[in-house]
C-alpha cells in the first residue's frame, strides 16, 4: 500500500504488533484504496481455500512411455551380464569348448624328440658350439667400441694441440716473438715454426 506506512499483507497475515494494527485498522477506515487492497487478499485466500486437497501425481505418464520400455530381449540381457554367476559359468563354458575345438581339429605336428635319442656328446658340442659362438660376437663388439674411443681421444687431443696453437699464435702477435719462445717452453706445446 502506498499511502499508509506500513504493509497491508502483514495486517492481513496478523504479523503485526497490537499498536500498529491499530494504526492500520484507523486508516482503512479512512482510505478506499486501502480498503479495497484489503478486499482483494480476503477474497484470495477465500479462493485458496475453496480448492479441494489432491495428491501430487508421482508421475506423469506420457503416450511414448511404451518406446522407453526395454525389450524382452534387453532385459533378459541386462540380467545376465548383471549376475556375475551366470557370467562366470557362460565363460567357463567357451573356454571349455575352445580347448575341445582346439584339441579336435589341431593337424597333428612334428613329434618331439626326446633327449634320450640325442647323445650327451652331441649336447655338449652344440653348448661349446654357441657359446664360443657368443663370445666372438661380444669381443668384437667390444674391438669395435674400443676402436671407436680410441679414435674419439685422438680427435680430442688433435682439436686441444690445434687449440694451443692457436693460443701460442695469438701470444705471438700480442707479446712478441721472444715471449712466446719462452711459454712454448714452457708449456712444452708447439714446437718451433
């Protein structure tokens, strides 16, 4: 209400204390609009009122429920795969019947010799056989890895006397020649150019 200061619905809802309930009776007396805005909220909840108490449907059905339903099929389907005995004894089952199919339809192999036809001598000979067999790939692994670190040393040492040469020729030109005769000696690096 835009006249009175204080608020029609809580007068109607009885929230109000006793001295400003009275208040607001003295100014719906008085005021037409506010007597009418209180007319209004009584015939609303006399309206509320008369409606008659139902049940909230839990569910709404619709025409298309019958789509959703599963099959017989799915549902037969779901159960299964969710019962882990029944899972448990149909895997059992293929596995058994591979190992029969496998078993029966296998073309029978070469048989297998057994080592009491091979002679121990014979044996021993294959052993020894690859084994030095082993060894001679290993040692030459091992030549070849010792070549390839050798070489690499020898590159390195090139690269550090060329490196001291450089340096004997750059002291050369910065301190002279007599200067750098004196830390060619005493370096021990480069000889005389």
């Amino acid at each position: 209400m835009s006249c009175s200061p204080f608020d029609l619905k809580d007068y109607f809802l009885k929230e109000l204390p006793d001295s400003e309930r009275r208040q607001v009776e003295g100014h719906v007396r008085e005021c037409g609009q506010c007597r009418e805005e209180l007319e209004r909220l009584r015939r609303t909840e006399a309206s509320l009122f008369a409606l008659r108490e139902e049940e909230i449907p839990q569910r709404i059905a619709f025409v298309s429920d019958k789509v959703f339903e599963p099959t017989a099929w799915r549902r037969w389907w779901a159960a299964f795969w969710g019962s882990a005995a029944r899972l448990g004894f149909a895997s059992a089952a293929m596995l058994s019947v591979a190992i029969l199919v496998f078993a029966l339809t296998r073309p029978p192999g070469p048989r297998a010799t057994t080592t009491a036809s091979v002679a121990p001598a014979e044996v021993q000979a294959q052993i020894q056989a690859a084994v030095d067999k082993a060894v001679q790939q290993s040692e030459l692994r091992q030549s070849v890895r010792t070549e390839k670190v050798v070489a690499d040393i020898l590159n390195r040492e090139r690269d550090v006397m060329a490196s001291a040469e450089d340096v004997i020729q750059y002291q050369d030109r910065r301190l002279g020649t007599a200067e750098a005769a004196a830390y060619r000696q005493s370096s021990g690096v480069g000889g005389p150019q």
